[in-house]
C-alpha cells in the first residue's frame, strides 16, 4: 500500500506558514481507515469454563466462514459450525465512512458492474410484460473514444467516435437486448448553458457585494467545476472549505439520468422505477456519483442512474459476447438527419447526435464561459494562455483590447487545473485569494477580513493581481481522457518506462509481452497513449474545432470535417435546435412538478472519524 505521511508545523509567527510532507506520487490510494467495521452478536454459552479455547473462524474447501469451536468438525454427519455472511461493502458505506478519497483503480465495487448489467438483462428478459423494465444505456464521448483508440489499426484508417457509437448501438440492441442508445453530448449541452448560467448568477451576486464569500452554505467566486465525481469527493472529506465556491450545477451523467428517467420516461408511459438506465463513462467515480443520496428518488425507490460501467468494462462485456468492435456495421458512417424542429425530435424521443465542444476533452467548461464572456462583451476582448507548471494547470486570461502602450484591462481570469498535485496547489491559491484557511478535514474556516478586502476593494492600489473567476477541475491527470477506467492500450503500445524511469521498447529488446501482461497492460496514465485517445475524441483534427462566430457558439455535430458539408450555418442550426429542445424540455419538466432547481444538486462536508496519525498499521 502506498502511504502518504502528512505532518503540519504551524509556526505562531505566520497562520499561512506550515510544511506538508507528502509522497509525489499523484494518485490517493485507501488508507487502514477505510474498512467497514462488522459487529457479530454472538450468543452466550452455557457452562464455559474459564480458560477455555475460544471459538475459531474456520474455512471449508469452497471458501465458506464457519464459526466453530476446537472440538466441531466442518462436514461429515457431524452438524458443522455456524455459517457467516461476508461483509458487503456498498457504494453507500464508501461515500459514508469519510476515511479516506480513493483512487479510481484502489476501491472495489460489486454493485456497479457489467456482470450486474448482465444478470439484470437476463431477469428482465423474461419477466411478466407488466413488470418488465425499459433498458436504456447512454455513453460518454470520452469512452467512445478510448474504444475507438483502443480498436483501431495503424495500418488502417482510424475508427472516428461516430462510427464506435453506431458499433456499440448495434451490440447493445441486437445481442444485449437494450431498447435505447444514447450519447451523452445533449446532456453535456444541457450542462454547459447551465453551468454559464450559473456563473452570471455568482457574478452578479459577487457584484453586489463587498465580499467574495457569503455565509456557510452560500454561493462564491471563484466557481470551480463540479463534473468530476472524484474532485467532489475529495473536497467534501478533505476541503470542505472549498464547497462554498463549487458550481451546483450536475454533471452530464446525471442531467442524462433526469431526461432518461423523468423526461422520456413521460413520453414513453413509463414510472422512472419501470426503467433501468446504464452509463458508460470513463471514471470509476461515476459510480460514487450515481450513488450519492441526492439522485435517489424517494417517491418511486430509484436512482436517475440506476448502473454504471467503465469502457473497459464494456469492452470486456464485448469480449465476453464475441462481438468484434473493429468490425464495421452497416451505415455506420451515416450523420443523423438534419431536424430542424424539436417536434421531430420528440415524436421518437431521440436526441442530437455526438455534438462537439470547443475547449478541453473533459467537457470544455472553462471555454463555455471564456465563450460566453466575450460574444456578451461590449468591446473586443483578447485571450491569453500561459502554462503554470505543466499542460494540466494553464491559466487563461480575458483583456480588454487597448492602445499599443497600454496593458489591457483584465475582465477574466481563469485556470484549467488537472491532476491531484495541480488541484492541491489550486485550493491553497483559493484560499489564499479568498482568506479561507485551507486544512485537511474540516477545519477551513474564514481567516479574517484583511484577505477578503483585498480582494473585495475593487480599483484600489492595493489589488496587485487578480484572483480567479472559474478554474476548471478535474481529478486524473490528462483530464477525462485518461480516466482509470478507460480502456488499456494495447501492451505493444510505444514505448514503457520501466521501475527505474527509463523508456525501453520491450519487444525490440527480445522481451515477448503476450496479451493483458507486461509493465504498460497494468499501468494507467500512459501519456502518449492519452495523447492518441485525444486526437480521436477530437476526430484526428490537429487542434480543437474552432468556435462558429455567431451567438451559438461552442456545439457542433461530431465527426464532421468542412468538406463533408457542415459549415457554420448547419453548425449554428444544430445548436439553436438543441437550444430549442432544452427549452421544451425544461418546461415539460417543470409542468410534470419537478423540483425548482432541476440541474443542481447540492454538496456536504463529511466529517472524519479518523485521526490518521493514531492508526496503527
């Protein structure tokens, strides 16, 4: 197990000055703390002795516990010792003990998989007509790409997401037995309008105020992203200090599981109980979203998404069913058709097609509003980028355009920050900004007023920099790309750093590496391998799309090069029509008696039972 030691020297000089120690290692592994304690009532027995052999923990040729005593054999005619259950640990108890922020590859979940998927296929299958369940599974552009990666030849052309959306659409319909397939790019539309919403609504508040942070509970800037399950998590056992200044607004996966269950579900003629709704995302922590209590509907007994799988395990669900995902399957480089009214759209209760984003492969939330900013601004605006530390932490900066002579005016600053070593240095910027003291644990507090009205008295000469507006937060390196629950690249893959760091091409060197084996099948974070996953999620284009110019800005259909006839006219009705959806949509739900806030969610700070210094190892 890898331990992280943390000790803190507060000198009394200065609050700010303390020293932390840490390894460099940039994954968070479970520490002793997260195990769930079992308590066994065992009942007294009659006539014992003391001093007598205790009872013992006992375990037969299949793997069964059996607590007997010294003289009670297991087997045989003799009656065996008492049988226990293993102790199950569920998504809940993960989310609930507050021991520890584990790594996407270090929790183990059994509720969540693709062989529950399976079994709830298979039951459903034959169950009676009334009590059968309509099964829908949407996918993230991020896994679709991985697969795609993942699959292609370097001899070949390279398979595009579009085309392992329509492979995967197949599979799931024809050998899996599902009756819709989704993307989840509309709900990431749906998403980044109400993410920049959001960020108007905290700007105006922060306008009339004096200070950045309200009470406790309440609404700050900078705002930070909220669409990264394992940045949440992390804030809420170790940062809760941090949640104030988080964007309410939920992530993709969830906004899909509200259309799916409450949206089509109306349409369809169906409870959100009588449908059962499957993600495949590129994160473990999706898991841990899907479980959180806030997207548990009492009312019907469901949650919005009921599983969720990572490509990986979708690829070996593939596997498992001898379907071949390199294989092509008819019309699937066919583009959706063109609909220019949302009655289309809901007459079969489709959605647009893998809509595209400027910005970053995570889902291009700091672009929105960086987008927002300037096609709302009165004067022209210039962008500039400037690197931190690596590609993972950039700071992104909105100027005023003014005389050769003179520096432009800041109207925007914000950062993309990636990976847990860029997010820790992050929070303790903010919080230096802000005046909230950053602590582990629960201990961030308002430090006073002196940083806060540095921050606060706008136009004195006492603001020598300007703080952040919005910083993009994700907690894998790399991004959403190079989540831990992607797809591996293959083990002959470029080049393989070995235990000393140094870069070996292992079969060059007369090393054999046969399938799933070999340094690089069981490492994750491959950079070149995420540079190739990025190139597909971006269709092999050299950079980004670029934004169309007028007010729609941001979306596009994917996989559509200019000379395949999608210029920026198509591009805007794309968009509008998504537009106009989400309106109808939004309004259907909240006649149906949907909560007010319908894309928020809300966040609590978890409080640690454990003092890690005071854990025996």
């Amino acid at each position: 197990m890898n331990l992280s030691w943390i000790a803190s020297l507060e000198k009394f000089s200065h609050p700010w000055h303390f020293l932390t120690l840490t390894d460099l290692n940039d994954f968070i592994t479970p520490s002793q703390a997260c195990i769930k304690p079992v308590e066994q009532i065992l009942s007294k027995t009659e006539g014992k002795q003391p001093g007598s052999a205790s009872n013992e923990i006992r375990i037969d040729h299949n793997g069964s516990y059996y607590e007997v005593n010294g003289a009670t054999p297991i087997g045989g005619s003799t009656t065996p010792g008492k049988k226990l259950e293993q102790a199950q640990i569920s998504l809940n108890d993960c989310l609930a003990c507050s021991g520890c922020i584990t790594s996407a590859e270090s929790v183990l979940i059994t509720l969540q998989s693709h062989n529950e998927v399976l079994s709830f296929l298979s039951s459903n299958a034959t169950a009676d007509v009334p009590s059968r369940k309509v099964p829908v599974i949407s996918i993230a552009p991020q896994s679709l790409a991985s697969l795609a990666a993942s699959v292609s030849s370097p001899s070949s052309a390279p398979i595009t997401p579009r085309q392992m959306f329509h492979r995967l659409r197949a599979f799931c319909k024809e050998v899996l037995g599902f009756d819709h397939v989704f993307d989840t790019t509309f709900a990431r539309h749906v998403a980044l309008r109400e993410h920049v919403k959001e960020f108007i609504e905290r700007q105006e508040e922060y306008r009339l105020k004096d200070q950045a942070v309200k009470s406790e509970g309440g609404t700050a800037l900078p705002m930070l992203a909220s669409a990264c399950p394992g940045w949440i998590c992390y804030a809420e056992k170790a940062h809760p200090e941090m949640l104030p200044f988080i964007a309410r607004t939920q992530s993709p996966q969830q906004v899909m599981g509200t259309l799916v269950k409450h949206w089509m579900g109306e349409k369809w003629g169906k409870q959100p109980n009588e449908i059962y709704h499957v993600s495949v995302m590129p994160c473990y922590d999706k898991k841990l979203e899907a479980s959180r209590a806030d997207f548990y509907n009492e009312a019907y007994s469901t949650r919005d998404v009921d599983c969720v799988i990572t490509t990986g395990e979708m690829q070996l669900l593939a596997q498992e069913k001898g379907w071949d995902l390199s294989s092509p399957v008819p019309e699937e480089d066919t583009l959706q058709p063109s609909l220019t009214t949302s009655s289309k759209l809901l007459s079969d209760v489709s959605l647009p097609e893998l809509m595209v984003h400027s910005g970053s492969s995570s889902g291009g939330y700091l672009q929105s509003i960086i987008e927002h900013i300037q096609s709302t601004s009165p004067t022209p605006l210039s962008l500039s980028v400037k690197q931190i530390r690596n590609a993972d932490y950039e700071e992104f900066v909105l100027r005023r355009e003014a005389e050769p002579a003179a520096e432009g005016k800041i109207v925007f600053k914000g950062a993309k920050c990636y990976g847990f070593r860029n997010l820790q240095n992050v929070v303790r910027k903010v919080g230096k900004e802000t005046g909230v003291r950053v602590a582990m644990g629960a201990a961030g507090k308002l430090k006073g007023q002196a940083a806060v009205m540095k921050r606060g008295r706008r136009g004195q000469e006492m603001i020598s920099e300007k703080g952040y507006d919005y910083i993009e937060v994700m907690a894998c390196p790399g991004g959403c790309v190079n989540g831990g629950g992607q797809a591996k690249p293959p083990t002959n893959f470029g080049a393989v750093e070995d235990a000393e760091g140094y870069s070996r091409k292992w079969e060059e060197s007369g090393v054999l590496l046969e399938d799933n084996s070999g340094p690089l099948a069981a490492k994750w974070g491959n950079k070149e391998w995420t540079k190739r996953v990025e190139n597909v999620y971006w269709h092999d284009l050299p950079t980004p799309p670029a934004s169309p110019t007028s007010e729609n800005h941001h979306m596009t259909n994917s996989g559509e090069k200019e000379d395949a006839g999608y210029d920026s006219e198509i591009r805007n009705e794309i968009v509008m029509m998504a537009d106009r959806l989400l309106i109808d949509v939004t309004d259907e739900l909240y006649r149906s008696g949907s909560q007010h806030n319908l894309f928020r969610t809300n966040y609590r700070a978890v409080e640690s039972e454990v003092v890690g210094l005071a854990v025996k190892w």
